[in-house]
C-alpha cells in the first residue's frame, strides 16, 4: 500500500540550489545566504511530526519518491531508505545523494541534490512561491 505525506512550505530570495549532494526543507522561517542546499522555508511538518508507523515504512523502503511541486512544475526526486535512518529531526528534512544518515536525513542514494533541480523551478522559489514537497513511500 503506497504512502503520501504531503508538506507545505514557501520558497524565500536566498534560494541557491546548489548543493552538490544533498537537498533539504525546513520549518525555520528564513534562510541565510549560506543555506546553498535548502529549497524551502515555513514547512508545516518536520520528521518529528511522523508516526512511528510512518518511520518504520521509510527505513524498510527500497524505493522513496519526493515530488517537488511550484505552481504547474513538478520535479521527482528517488532515493531509498535505510534500517538506520532516525527521522526525528525537529524542523529539518534532508535528501542525501550519499549513505550519511543523522536525525536530519529522510532518505540515502537520491538521484538528484539541489544543483540538479529544473532552474525554472528554482527561480519561482526564489520569488518566494508556495512549495508542495510530497513523500510517497
């Protein structure tokens, strides 16, 4: 049975997009230049906020699906997720093109990091337009 979460957040001026390996939201309502691999600000959920039946199916997941949407665009994203993974970070969610895991990570092996996502998309979240970030596991 396939599982959506879906986060609300808000793009902000200091959006970058360049991190090479990884990708990440957050709850924090700002976003300081050197944030280089953040997307979007004012999430309305954290990892803290999952069900543990919700972190039980993302750890035992070969395949995890996160669909970046702004407006009419639609970025997908795939990675897997790990035994190991924590997933209780208050305010931060991040996607890793690499193995590392720490309270902050929501899935390993991604196939895209910040610097890969559509630019088009990168510059409506600069303008600071709504960000829908969905998890389907």
């Amino acid at each position: 049975m396939e599982l959506t979460i879906t986060i609300h957040g808000k793009g902000h001026p200091n959006i970058k997009s360049t991190h090479k390996t990884t990708l990440e939201i957050t709850k924090d309502d700002y976003l300081t230049p050197k944030g280089d691999c953040i997307i979007g600000i004012k999430a309305d959920k954290s990892m803290a906020d999952f069900s543990e039946e919700i972190r039980e199916k993302i750890r035992s997941s070969d395949k995890i699906i996160v669909e970046l949407i702004i407006g009419n665009l639609k970025e997908t994203i795939m990675g897997k997720g790990h035994k190991d993974l924590i997933l209780n970070h208050p305010t931060d969610i991040v996607i890793r093109k690499s193995n590392f895991i720490c309270p902050r990570t929501l899935m390993i092996n991604s196939d895209k990091s910040a610097k890969d996502l559509n630019r088009e998309i990168v510059e409506r979240l600069k303008k600071g337009e709504d960000l829908i970030f969905k998890i389907i596991i």
